[in-house]
C-alpha cells in the first residue's frame, strides 16, 4: 500500500475524520483540527506501521498531511 493511503487510513480510522477530508495538502491542526496529542498519536501510529522512529525536530515539523508522508519516505528507503 502507498505511504499516503496508508497514512490517510490511520488518520480516519483513528483520528474520526472523513476520507474525503485527507490529501496531501490537508493541514494537521487547521483542517483536521488535531491538537498537539492527537499529532503525536498519528506519529506513533505511523512509527509501528512502518517500523520508523521520528526524532522531536521530524515531529516539531509536521504540518500536513504531506510533510508526514514525506518524512516517513524518507525513512522507508534508506
């Protein structure tokens, strides 16, 4: 599955969002309205389903949707 379908189920399987609500684009906080726990549970989701670790500087720098699906990218092809 595509690192973005993936990270879009997460978001609406636990965060109660619709699926139409999520692109790339989609902010966090403004459109989704996840306050800073909420971002940090999608995080630690994202961490076990791909077998990642983001640092506290990856996290701070999260701001869409498309900004975590590149980090986690990043961190799958090395």
């Amino acid at each position: 599955m595509e690192i973005f379908e993936k990270v879009k189920e997460i978001l609406v399987d636990k965060m109660y969002c619709e699926s139409d609500e999520v692109t790339e684009n989609t902010e966090l906080a403004r459109d989704l309205q996840l306050d800073s726990l909420d971002k940090l549970d999608t995080v630690i989701e994202c961490e076990h389903e791909f077998g990642i670790y983001f640092d506290d500087n990856e996290v701070e720098s999260i701001s869409s949707v498309g900004d975590l699906c590149r980090i986690i990218e990043s961190k799958t092809n090395k």
